[in-house]
C-alpha cells in the first residue's frame, strides 16, 4: 500500500472496538454541584446583570440586596467589574461583595 493511503478495511482491522464499551458517559447525578455563594450589591441602584459564564440573570434591588444563589464563577467576575469613574476625586467604592458560601 502507498505511503499516505489508507483503505477502509486496514482501518476496522486495526482499531480496537473494545474500548467503546468501557466508556461511559457522565450521568446527571454524577455531575459535581455548582458552587454557589451569597452576593450582596454595595451601592445604591438598581443593577442587572448577565453572569458572562452561566448567563444567568441577576436582579439587585439596591443595596445591600442579596442573591444567595450565584455561581461562583460568576460572583468572581462581579466582584471585579470595572468600577464607573467616581466624581469630586472622591474614592470609588466596590460595588458588589461575596458575603457567603
């Protein structure tokens, strides 16, 4: 046979088909939980929000409102959204914080 060609038949041949029966598909139940912790929204507004990895979202009615169900992944990316330029030279403040597990 030529360097480069391979029939169909050399194929079957040489593959082992045993391993298919050992692989196995993750069920549901196997599945590791989400981590999900508390979020609370430091500043005054109203603020929604799209989780960038679950694309869940999220509603705070002001602050000091709390989400108790918000993935971790996502909470790591709220807390450190870029903060909006704060006026009078005055310090910005954070605007979301995690508060629990």
């Amino acid at each position: 046979m030529p360097y480069g060609r391979v029939s169909k038949q050399d194929i079957l041949e040489d593959t082992p088909f045993e391993f298919l029966d050992e692989m196995t598909t993750p069920k549901e139940e196997e599945l590791p939980e989400p981590i999900v912790v508390s979020v609370v929204l430091l500043r005054n507004k109203i603020v929604k929000v799209t989780g960038k990895v679950t694309e869940r979202i999220y509603l705070f009615n002001g602050a000091g409102s709390i989400i108790d169900d918000v993935d971790i992944r996502d909470a790591e990316l709220l807390v450190n959204l870029p903060l909006p330029p704060s006026c009078c030279g005055s310090f910005p403040t954070p605007q979301f914080q995690i508060i629990g597990r």
